[in-house]
C-alpha cells in the first residue's frame, strides 16, 4: 500500500503544480491558490511515507 501512496503523492504534487502554473499564467489567483493547496497536500504525503519508511527499517 505504501507505493500505491507515493504514487497518489506524485500524482497530487503534479496535478497541483500544473494547476498553479495554469492560474499563476492564466491571472486566476483562485486556481493558483487551489494547485498551491493541492501541491502541499501531496508534498505532506509523500513526506509521511517517507517517514513511515524510516521507521520500518
């Protein structure tokens, strides 16, 4: 299950940071702000995996 995790990390990191760069491009702040939130919501999963791998070692 940790993989499926990382992988739903990367996928809401890149989702996030196209969104924000979209918004940012685009003058939406509302949009840019929705990929920066989205961004952080993957970069606080991929980092509690790592740390859950650390711990198994």
């Amino acid at each position: 299950m940790s993989a499926h995790e990382k992988a739903k990390a990367k996928t809401e990191q890149a989702k996030g940071k196209a969104k924000e760069t979209l918004g940012t491009a685009i003058g939406n702040d509302r949009m840019a702000a929705e990929g920066q939130r989205e961004k952080s919501k993957g970069d606080a999963r991929e980092a509690k995996e790592k740390s859950k791998d650390v711990f198994k070692r």
